[in-house]
C-alpha cells in the first residue's frame, strides 16, 4: 500500500477543500463514527468501512469525490475523554494500523459500505431501503444488538404536532365521525341516534351505559378521537450493512473483524488494496480485450500475403494488454492462444467481470477497394464509449495512423453485454500496403501506443 495516498474533501467548517493522508482519515473518523468503549475488533471492523467508503468516493480512484465532512481533529477529544484519551487513541491507532489499507470488495470492485447503529434485530435487503437490489446488502438475522440502547424505543407526538411536521389533514372532531383504534377501541355498535350500545376496549367488552359511568363520561352519545400517537421503533438506522452494536456482541463473543464484516455484507472479500501512485495512474480499472476470431475462425484472410486476422488481432492485444498492466489496470482476454472462442462466451466474460470497458479488436475487407485505416463503432447511446473511441483515433492519427472515424454500430456483442464496449477496426487486410505494414511488429506496437494513450487520456480526464 501506498501510505501517501491522500484523501481530498471539503471542509465544511472551513468552506474549502483539504486533504488528510487516507490512514490518518480513518483514525479522525472512527473516533466520530463508532462507541470508542466497543471492543477491537469492532472498532477494526467499523476502520475497515470507514477505509472502503473514503476510497469509493475518492476521485483518484475513479470515483464522485463527493466527500465532505466537519472532523475535528483528534486532539481536540482530550475533553471529551479526559483520562481515557491516551487509551483511546491508542485503541484507534491499533485498529487502523492493524488493517492498513485493508478494504471491502466485491467482484474486485470497492463497495458501498452502509453501516447503522443497531439494526434492531436483522439488517434490510437494499431494494427495500434504496430502490435497487445491491447484491452484498441482504437482510441477515441479528440478535446481536438486543441489549444494545436502541433495541427498543419510544417517541409520542400530540396530534397538533404530526399535523405539523406531516403537513397533514385529519377529520374534524364531530360526533357523526365513525371511528375505532384497532386492537385499542373497536367493534362499536350504535343506535340510530348515535349512542353507543357497547364497545370493545382492549379484551374485554363495554355497554355503552357502563363505560359512561366508569369514565365520568356526559353521555352515552361520544365518540373517539386520538389526543396523541406514540411509535415504537425497534433498532436504530436505515438497516442496511453494519450493525455497529452487533459487531460489539460479536467481537465480545470471539468473532474476529473479517467474521463480522462478512457476515453483514453478503459474499465480500476482505483484502488489502493497492493504492494508484503515479507509476500506476490506471490502478483500479478493469479492463476486457476481445481478440476477434480464433482457432477454426480465421477472421478476413491478407489479400496479398495471406495474413490472418486472428493472429494480428491476438498479438496486438497481448501486447495492449501488456502495456495497460504496467500502468497498474487489471486486463482480461477473451482468449490468449488461437482457439475458438463463442460469442456468447465472450459476452459471458464481459457481464461477470463487468469491467469499466469492452475493447474488442478485429479487421476488416473490402474487395476491390483502397480503402485503409483505423476505424471506431460504438453502441448507441453509449457516449463513453464514443468519447473513448475519439480519444485513441486522436491518438493514431498523432502517430500517422489513418483514421476512418468513429460510427454507431448493431453488432450482436454490443446488444449482449451490459457495460461501455467498442469495436476498434484497426486497418483493412483487402488493402496490400496495409496488409505489409502489418507484418511489421513496430507497426503494431505504434498502434497499441495510439489506444493505450487514448485510454490513459480518457480516465485521466
């Protein structure tokens, strides 16, 4: 891990943007976001969400850098914790310390790490909470957090006051109103004057007559109208993910922190994540390299020497694949040696590593025509794909690479897969001076130096 990776936020207290390095971010945060009496693990635990959350946000790792805070720092707690400060603070670096640069993942990709206080029993599925089915946010039992403070609670309101803060209407107080309070007062019969014959209040049964003694009440002829409402929560937060006073119970039972975090988020890994360093300015980004043809399927066939489309396609994306890697991204290959590879196959890779971008690279004829050149197809409506695909034409074209432009296409692999896919087509073997040209390696290396910027340019910017 990098320990100079920093995080950049906004500082509300101070109106401006500021930075802290990422470790010393944590340690400011778990003090503000967790009980400091939980136990260690729990407090790993809670450093290790904390840690996933700031690196999703941040823009150096691709994401909004919507991170903004009013932290204090720790210092500043010596009041707050008077003789117990040294020990707090000793606790707070052994847990950050002790899962340095240690994140939550899922499919490789940083997660969103929702956390609450006590979740009151289980934790929520996502499409309940915020609309959409997130895979490592389902409901899990917990009884964990049952002795903790927001096990149960209570909170009355009068009804001025829901009416208020609802900006709701309710009937007006008339005794024509039917009304009942199930399980409270219910199952009240009437006469045609509107006196009341009986009445069942909780489990047991009134006359009219009766109840009007027993309550010191004017007459027979009322009716019921709440003063006042009181709700009765059970947990404490949205439900999703962490259950902080779960994790304490757990901790205090000898679960460990990569116990905890795993049973709150379903089918995650744990795990230490390299930071991007200016060596490595494509860290974190996933990549699929579609080498077209393959085995049997030879692809278009060189008019004048005989080249192959699969061969040429294949060495150039081993050697973009090659290239994209030093640059720290994570790259797969439809296929790495000449075999034939199914389209469905191809698209299967796709929308289970669902990599930031689909490249799939091929060539193309045209009998009895000099046309020659690079050209781009993207899928409609999927402008990042454009814009990537008139990044690296940029790029070729710098190099003296002919450019054909970047189109809409309809191929079947761009409707079958769910994530920004291009199609580069990276000369013409129906075209003989082209067709040489390919069989010079610099040749090929120029152009994976011509995408590789391209993409470097496209996620720099």
């Amino acid at each position: 891990m990098k320990s100079s990776f920093h995080i950049k936020y906004f500082d509300k207290d101070k109106n401006q943007e500021m930075e802290l390095p990422l470790e010393k971010m944590v340690g400011i945060l778990l003090g503000l976001e967790i009980n400091i009496d939980f136990h260690i693990e729990a407090l790993k635990a809670q450093a290790i969400v904390l840690r996933t959350n700031l690196l999703k946000s941040s823009k150096g790792l691709g994401g909004r850098g919507d991170i903004s805070f009013k932290i204090k720092p720790l210092e500043s707690y010596k009041d707050i914790w008077n003789e117990k400060y040294e020990d707090n603070i000793k606790k707070i670096n052994k847990a950050v310390n002790e899962t340095e640069g240690m994140a939550i993942t899922f499919n490789d990709k940083l997660i969103d790490a929702k956390y609450q206080l006590s979740c009151g029993g289980s934790t929520e599925n996502s499409e309940n909470v915020i609309g959409n089915q997130v895979v490592y946010l389902r409901r899990v039992l917990c009884n964990y957090c049952k002795d903790s403070p927001y096990w149960k609670s209570e909170k009355s309101f009068n009804i001025e006051e829901i009416k208020e803060l609802l900006k709701v209407r309710f009937p007006q107080e008339d005794i024509d109103i039917y009304l009942e309070i199930s399980g409270f007062m219910e199952e009240i019969e009437k006469d045609e004057q509107g006196r009341v014959l009986s009445i069942k209040i909780g489990d047991k049964r009134f006359r009219g007559r009766e109840l009007m003694e027993l309550l010191d009440l004017n007459s027979t002829r009322f009716n019921i109208f709440p003063t006042g409402i009181k709700f009765v929560s059970r947990g404490k937060g949205h439900g999703l993910g962490l259950c902080q006073y779960g994790a304490e119970k757990m901790a205090q039972e000898g679960f460990t922190f990569m116990d905890i975090l795993k049973y709150y988020y379903t089918g995650v890994e744990i795990k230490k994540i390299q930071l991007p360093c200016i060596e490595q300015p494509l860290f974190g980004k996933i990549l699929v390299i579609d080498p077209g043809h393959g085995g049997e399927d030879q692809g278009y066939i060189g008019r004048e020497l005989g080249l192959l489309e699969k061969d040429i396609v294949l060495d150039l994306s081993l050697n973009l694949k090659t290239k994209l890697e030093k640059l720290g991204a994570t790259v797969h290959l439809t296929r790495e040696k000449d075999e034939k590879v199914l389209l469905t196959e191809r698209a299967e890779t796709a929308n289970h590593l669902y990599p930031d971008f689909f490249i799939s690279i091929h060539m193309d004829y045209y009998p009895n025509s000099k046309m020659k050149g690079c050209e781009m197809f993207y899928f409609r409506d999927d402008y990042e794909s454009k814009r990537l695909g008139s990044l690296i034409l940029k790029k070729l074209e710098e190099k003296q690479i002919q450019s054909r432009g970047i189109k809409e296409g309809n191929f079947y692999i761009f409707r079958e897969i769910n994530v920004s896919s291009l199609l580069i087509e990276i000369g013409y073997l129906s075209n003989v001076e082209e067709e040489v040209k390919f069989r010079d390696k610099e040749y090929i290396k120029t152009i994976v130096e011509g995408i590789k910027e391209g993409i470097l340019e496209y996620f720099e910017n």
